[in-house]
C-alpha cells in the first residue's frame, strides 16, 4: 500500500534538514510538490488504477531528493559540475535506504528506482520493463512540464533568480544546439557552449514528451513563447527566428 500522507509527512521531515529560507531550496521544494500535481494530471489522463496514480506521486515527491544534499555539498544544482542528482537520489534512497521511510512496502522498489534513476537522463536506459517504463515515461513528462513553470515564473513574477537574461542574449546561440532544433530532439550536455544554450536545453525538451497531458498544459500556458520573450535581440534575431519556425514546424507535424 502507498501511503501518501506518509511519504509527505516523512518528505518535509527530510527537507527540514535543509536551509528552507534559502531561495534555491525553496525552488526545489516548490518543483517537488508541483511534479506531485502534473505526475498526477499525467496518470489521470491515462486512466490508471488508483495504485499506479500513487505510486505517481510518490515517485513525483521523491524524484529530485538528491538536490537536496547536493547543493549542500557542491553548492550547485549543474550536474556536469557535481554530480548526476538523480544518481544521488537512488544512493540515498536504496543505499542508505532511506526509502522505506517513505514506503514500508518494497514491491514497488524497482519501478520507483527506475524511475528516479531515468528522470533526467538523455533517454530511457534499455531494459525498462512494462510497468518501470511506464513510470519513467510519467515522470520524465511532468518533471519537464515544471521545469517550463519554473522558467515561466522566473520571467512573469520578475523573480529573475534562475537566468542573467541581460547577459544570454548578448550570446549566440550553438551550432549544436540548433541542430536539435532542427532535428527535433533534446539537447545533450556535452553540446551546450553558453548560459544561452543551457537556457534553449530546457526548451528542447518540448520534443521529449510521451503523452500529449504534458504538452497541452505547455501550449495552454504559453510557457514556450514566455521563455523566448527575455532573449529578444537583434543580434540573436535569425537564430530565434529558426527556433520559432523549428518549433512551429513541429507543432503541425505532432
Ligand atoms: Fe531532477
């Protein structure tokens, strides 16, 4: 049985070991909570069993708990300076074995390992079986789909925390980053040049969605045409245009 309450109450239990007050963990506990709300959206869409919703959640809450403990150590949430955060998390879950603090019941070990372990990589590892892949597909959608909310708040509540935008859009834009584009496909780390394409990165993952939930909330919120709002500039105006008719060349294709 998954117990939510539980897993929730056992959530801010763990978060209480961190600075709340500091802004960048605020973020993380905020992102949690909302991937809780759109993993749920998902699964409802997909008309799952009760059991499959929350065990959504769950996975949801606990999908980025390595953020945690590694902007404490490394005092940055880039992974390619650190370290792999959902890596982080299946060690301090299975390892340390803090998740039986969340759930009592090991049945679901598997799918929740990985599902986490997945969350954030360039593609699905191989070997996923039905019910893994299933969760995988789930929580690599919704945590995309908050991730273009985070941006979104950063630009309309003026919070202008997460991006210098004064200082992206004096860069250009990476030939390999415009490949992606142009290919429709997610952006690797390894291609990124700027802060400018670590900022496109995340509006790739538009083409790395499994279910069309995800994408109707990015279209019905206009995340996409936000976050290319701040990086407005002549300069960067033949390369934003080639994004916008990629992406618009998408939309009809899908
Ligand atoms: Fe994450």
């Amino acid at each position: 049985m998954i117990d939510l309450t539980k897993a929730e109450r056992e959530f801010k239990n763990y978060i209480n070991n961190y600075d709340l007050k500091d802004p960048h963990i605020e973020r993380k506990v905020i992102h949690s909570y909302k991937v809780v709300d759109v993993s749920e959206a998902i699964a409802k869409s997909l008309n799952l069993s009760d059991e499959d919703i929350h065990l959504a959640k769950l996975i949801a809450l606990l999908h980025d708990i390595g953020r945690f403990e590694q902007l404490k150590i490394y005092g940055t949430y880039r992974d390619n300076d650190s370290i792999d955060h959902a890596d982080f998390g299946i060690k301090i879950l299975f390892e340390d074995g803090l998740i039986r603090d969340f759930i009592e019941d090991n049945k679901y070990d598997s799918i929740i390992y990985e599902s986490i372990k997945n969350h954030n990589k360039y593609r699905i590892e191989e070997g996923c079986r039905d019910k893994e892949l299933l969760h995988c597909k789930i929580i690599r959608d919704a945590d995309k789909t908050d991730i273009f909310r985070v941006h979104f708040d950063d630009i309309t509540k003026k919070e202008n925390v997460l991006t210098n935008y004064e200082k992206i859009k004096k860069q250009k834009v990476g030939t390999k980053v415009l490949n992606a584009f142009k290919e429709f496909r997610l952006i690797n780390f390894n291609e990124l040049q700027s802060d400018l394409d670590w900022y496109l990165k995340d509006i790739a993952f538009i083409f790395d969605y499994n279910f069309p939930k995800g994408v109707e909330i990015v279209k019905e919120k206009g995340y996409i045409n936000t976050m290319l709002e701040p990086i407005e500039d002549e300069k960067l105006k033949k390369q934003l245009d080639f994004i916008r008719s990629s992406l618009n060349r998408y939309f009809e294709k899908n």
